[in-house]
C-alpha cells in the first residue's frame, strides 16, 4: 500500500483537484492507497488572517475573509460536475463546516484573544473542507476521514508532536477495514488531537508529516509526496532558475535541507518513516510521468560533494561577548538553559576558538525576547564587565550547504567561501555540522539570491544534477 499526499498548490482549484482524482483512480487500480490532502493552496492563510482579524477585533476584515472562504469553497465545488443532490449535500456540508469555524472566530472576537489552542481548532478548517471536495471528486470509492480520530498528538499546539504507538493502533482499527473493502481513504494532513480529542495542528506544512505518520501507522510500501515541482532540487527554484531535480537523498540530507528552509518538506517529515526505512517519493502532479526524487536511508550513489542548498530567512543573530568568558565554565550552559527555559528555538551555534564570543540565531520573533532574557541572567557579569555586551542583529539568513558526500572531502568549505567572496557576499558566522553533512552561514538578508546563486554555480550542481 502507498500513502500519497497532495499539497495544497495540487488542489489549489476544480480542474486540479480533477486532475488529482484521476491519478489517484488511477494508482488506486494497480495497489491499495491512502490519500492525505492539504487544503485548498491559500486557504490555511486566509483562516488565519480571519482568526487575527477576529483577536483584533475587526469585524470586516473578519467578515470579509469567512465570505472569501465561502466563495471559494462554493465554487470549486461547483466545478466538480456533481449529480444535483450530491451537489447539494456537498454544498450544505461546506456552510455547515464554515459555520462552525464561524462561531469559534466570533468567541475569539467577543474574547479579544487567540489562544494557540483556539488556533488550531480554526486553522482545521482547511483540511477538514478539503476531504470532501476531493473525495467527491475521485466517486464513489472514497471515503473522508478525519485525521483528529486516530492521529494522536501531544498538546503543543501549532507544533504538535503524534504519539505513534497510540496512532498505530486507533490508525489500524480505522483504516484497515477499509482497505480491505477496495475503499479510498481520503485523510486531513495538518492536523491530530490530543488523546482528550482536542484538535492540534502539527505546524505549517504538516501535512507532508502527517503522510509519513500515517505510512510508519499503516507500514506502507512508500510514501509518495505530489507537488508543484519535479521533485527536491538543488535549491529553491523559485531562487535559482537553473536548479535541478536531486534523484535520490538520504533522510538526513533531506531532513537538513527541510531544517534549513526547503520548504518542498516540512522538517520532520523523514522521522517516522526512518524507523521502518520506508522510502518516500516527491513527485510532480502535473508530470506524474517524471521519477522525482527519492528519499531512503541508503542511496545508490551518495557523490563526493555538494548536493543542494537551502536557505531560511527573518532571523536574528544574538552575541554574548566579553573577555571574562574566557575559560569559565558553564557560560554557555547558563545561556542555552535560560533560552530553552522560555521555549525559544536555537537555530544554529558558533563560538569564536578564542571563547571571547558565542553567538547563536533564533527566529526573529524570538530575538529581542532572547536579548532581554540573557541580559537578566548575567546582570552581574554585565555589572563587572566580565561580559562587555549581549548584542542582536537583525535580517539575517542561514545558507545550508548540504550534501553527505561533503564528509571527509576537504576543500568544501574554501570553495563556499570563496564562492561567496567573488560574489561579495559578506559572512557573518559559520557553523559545520559534526556530521560534515552541512555547512551553515549566516549572511544578511538581502544577498540571499546572490549567494545562493554564486554557492550553486561554484559546485556546478546545475550541470551535475543533470549527468
Ligand atoms: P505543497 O503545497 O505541495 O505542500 P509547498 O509550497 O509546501 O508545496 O512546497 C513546494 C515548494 O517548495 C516549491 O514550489 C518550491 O518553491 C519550494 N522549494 C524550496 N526549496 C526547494 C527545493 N530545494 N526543492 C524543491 N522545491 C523547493
Ligand atoms: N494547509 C497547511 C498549511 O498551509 C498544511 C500543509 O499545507 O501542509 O500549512
Ligand atoms: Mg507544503
């Protein structure tokens, strides 16, 4: 059996999701499939700039926003060529769904506040449409199911985290029996529940997540993830018009890649079919007939270099410096306990040999945060100047060199680095990996194109990609 999901630019209106139905038929006649979908491309934006509206109270936008999911749902309903009365009943099931996330938007409205866990049970909405007009228009053989019944998560909401062995049994007992009888499972991606039954969310992009949990659950042949590209490139092609699709991966290198902001895969995807070494595929829906990429633990041909880069912008960068770090120790673990006590998620660590400096990234969001949480802990040390300054910069980017190749090939950091230089592009900090799978920079902000470009032609990755 295959698990294939569907992101939402491959359902983004009626003729796609057409489109999406018969290759699902398709498949479904040679070997059994689950399908997970994302909803409709934009709609998972538009409930939350609903749900801030809402927290903000303003009621048009509010309004105006609920109207637009409405009109969009309608139509593409409209598209699917339905018989009259399962037109019908599809089109009351959309008002009746928005009509409940309608009245979760208005107490957040009365209430004045988004809670994360408010969030979530709104963002839901998306997936929890989308099954329907998908499993309409593969026919009869589909059955919608949502994911909020046998996927159990944790409750971190908005970055959820499935609890597999429950999931595999409660996943087994729903999925199983139809299976058996020949039916087409159409799944939520994105999102779980507690083991209450609270409605979680597994972080934007989830439902490339959700797909491979549902593969470790069901022990799945593969899992096969359709998109808008030919598969995982070499960078981001919207960044690099001559990147060129990467045949095969490891988990790792396609979990750096993710990590640092290709976001072709959401970051954890690759970590419950690891376990059982299930192969994942990433294919292009509208080119079906094009191999993509593959992703498993082990790979035919690994190189002996690079094999793609990726970047991940609106960060910050936090430096702790002062000559009276030098050799005391616990500095940095004092840092990093304090920063992790406040949630705040560390993106990438360098510290100068000298020990004069650590300085780490976070999300730009978390920065000042950071910044003010370090300067409390080592008020005395700031007092007597054995650390001169806690500093932030802002508008940074991480670049990730990427490749498992790169180990114990030396020469692959000068060449980066020299690539960057002939292309002016300034480096602010370096971090390798002890893997030696990844490189990690961080630059400004707006060189990110440049150098992106200069690091792709350097390492001829468009030319090589291609054989
Ligand atoms: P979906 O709606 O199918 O989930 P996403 O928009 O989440 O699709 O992911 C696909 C997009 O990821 C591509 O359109 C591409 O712009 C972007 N992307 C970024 N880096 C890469 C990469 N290295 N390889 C392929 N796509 C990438
Ligand atoms: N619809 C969700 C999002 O936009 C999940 C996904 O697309 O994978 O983040
Ligand atoms: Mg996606």
């Amino acid at each position: 059996m295959i698990v294939m999901k569907f992101g939402g630019s491959s359902v983004g209106d009626t003729r796609r999701i057409q489109r999406v139905a018969q290759l699902i038929n398709e498949l479904q006649a040679k070997e059994p499939v689950v399908v997970v979908v994302s909803a409709i491309g934009g709609v998972t934006d538009l409930l939350l700039t609903a749900a801030t509206a809402a927290a903000g109270k303003n009621q048009s936008k509010l309004t105006e926003s609920l109207k637009s999911l409405r009109g969009l749902h309608l139509q593409v309903a409209a598209g699917l060529k339905l018989t009259q009365s399962a037109q019908t009943e599809l089109n009351d099931l959309v008002d009746e769904r928005l009509a409940k996330a309608g009245q979760l938007l208005q107490s957040v409205y009365t209430l004045g506040e988004l809670t994360p866990r408010a969030l979530d049970a709104i963002l839901s909405y998306g997936e929890r449409l989308n099954i329907h007009l998908v499993a309409n228009a593969i026919g009869p053989k589909a059955r919608p199911l949502e994911a909020s019944n046998f996927i159990v998560t944790d409750d971190r909401f908005g970055a959820a985290q499935p609890q597999l062995e429950k999931s595999v049994r409660r996943t087994k007992l729903v999925i199983s029996p139809l299976i058996k009888r020949n039916f087409i499972p159409v799944v939520t991606g994105y999102i779980g529940a507690t083991a209450e039954g609270v409605i979680t969310t597994l972080g934007r992009g989830g439902s490339d997540y959700s797909a491979t949990i549902l593969g470790y659950c069901l022990g799945a042949r593969e899992v096969w993830i359709w998109t808008d590209v030919d598969g995982v490139m070499t960078a981001d092609p919207k960044v690099v018009r001559d990147a060129h699709t990467i045949a095969e991966l490891t988990y790792n290198e396609a979990a750096e890649l993710s990590y640092f902001g290709a976001k072709v895969l959401h970051p954890l995807t690759m970590v419950p079919v690891a376990l059982k070494n299930i192969p994942i595929r990433i294919k292009n829906t509208f080119k079906p007939e094009i191999e993509g990429t593959k992703i498993a633990k082990k790979i035919s041909e690994n190189g002996t270099s690079t094999k793609a880069i990726a970047t991940i912008g609106n960060l910050s960068l936090i430096t702790v410096q002062g000559k009276g770090m030098l050799g005391v120790p616990g500095v940095a673990a004092r840092m990093f306990d304090a920063i992790a006590a406040e949630e705040i998620n560390v993106m990438f660590i360098s510290q100068a040999s000298s020990e004069f400096n650590i300085s780490f990234v976070v999300q730009y969001g978390d920065g000042r945060h950071a910044v003010k949480v370090l300067k409390e802990i080592f008020r005395y040390e700031l007092d007597i100047r054995t650390i001169e300054t806690v500093k932030i910069e802002e508008n940074l980017a991480i670049i990730a060199v990427v490749g498992e190749g790169m180990r114990g090939h030396p020469g692959i950091a000068g060449q980066t680095f020299s690539a960057l230089g002939n292309a002016k592009v300034n480096i602010i900090a370096i971090a390798q990996g002890s893997s030696e799978r990844n490189i990690s920079l961080v630059i400004h902000q707006h060189e990110v194109p440049k150098a992106v470009k200069s690091i792709h032609n350097q390492f001829h990755l468009a030319k090589k990609q291609n054989g």
